[in-house]
C-alpha cells in the first residue's frame, strides 16, 4: 500500500492535494494519525466482495483510488470529519 508521504510526494496534484487536506483538516497536520486511519479506510474497502475478483496488487490500486475520491468529496463538505475519527469518538 502506498503511504500516505508516497502519495503526497509523487501523486497527480488532486491525489496531493487530498492527502495534504486529510491530514492537516481531519488530523491537525498529524501525518503518522492520518496515514494509521488512511490504512483503515484502504483496508476496509479491500474487504469488499467485489475485490476478490481482482489481483492482489489490482485489488490494492483500486481500494486507494476509491478511498481517494470518497476522501475527496467528504473534504469538500463543512464539519465533515474522517470516518475513522468518528467511529472512535
């Protein structure tokens, strides 16, 4: 799985600016607290059904895209908060 520091350092510009945004907006710029929650949410989609048709590195591409632009569009919102951060509070 890429980290999130992999993403932020050599992703497309919206994949950076996604990542930057989760850890600064929903962790106060704690990185090491976004990237345990980054692994939850990629590793919950990777339980899907759907993904054991894939291949284990397809599987894994495919749950990060996802969880990309789900992250994308619950930033946009006002008082949005990370899914993880809300199941434990």
């Amino acid at each position: 799985m890429r980290s999130l520091y992999d993403i932020h350092e050599g992703g497309p510009q919206s994949d950076r600016k996604t990542v930057e945004q989760f850890a600064t907006q929903w962790h106060a710029t704690d990185w090491q607290h976004a990237e345990d929650h980054w692994t939850s949410l990629v590793g919950e989609v990777l339980k899907a059904k759907d993904m054991e048709a894939h291949s284990p590195t397809e599987a894994l591409r495919r749950a990060e895209a996802v969880i990309l632009d789900l992250l994308a569009v619950a930033l946009s919102r006002p008082n949005s908060r990370c899914p993880v951060c809300a199941r434990c509070r």
